[in-house]
C-alpha cells in the first residue's frame, strides 16, 4: 500500500480532493504509517499522530477556513477510527 492522499482509492474523487486540499500531507504520512502496520496500539499512535497533525494544519488558518478545516478533520478523523482497521497492516 502506497501514500495516496486522503482515503482510500474507491473513495468518491469529490470527497477524495476536499480532504486532500486541506489535509494531503497529513494523510501520505498517515498512509506511510499505516503500511509499517503493527498492533492495535500502533495504529491508534498512527491515527492520533495523524489527528494532531491535522489540527496543527487547521490552526494556521482563521475564521472560517479554520472552521472549515477543523470540522473536515473531525469527520475524518472519526472515519478513520471507524474503518480504518480495514487498511491497517496488523503484524
């Protein structure tokens, strides 16, 4: 499994490029994480490393770009803790 920004290849392309637009960087590194896999509990360290670095990414924007961002990261976030044990590498 390759770096492929935010969600996975059968996700819808319009849902792909908004959470890519605020969060690309984020997710390659989250995808980088979650092919090294591990245990359960590696892949809540992915998941939280990658719910930090979105919010750091959110606080570099005011007002509504901002808001934007955070509630983006917030339904993300929740998705991928939600079904990401499908895409996880548990060794």
């Amino acid at each position: 499994m390759s770096a492929n920004g935010c969600g996975p290849r059968w996700f819808p392309k319009k849902l792909t490029g908004l959470f890519n637009c605020f969060f690309k960087d984020s997710c390659d590194r989250h995808d980088e994480a979650y092919a090294k896999g591990g245990d359960e509990i590696s892949r809540f360290e992915c998941d939280w490393k990658f719910w930090i670095a979105m919010q750091n990414e959110t606080l570099k924007h005011r007002g509504v770009g901002r808001a934007m961002r955070w509630l983006n990261a917030v339904l993300f976030y929740a998705w991928v803790r939600a079904l990401g044990w499908t895409r996880f590498n548990y060794t």
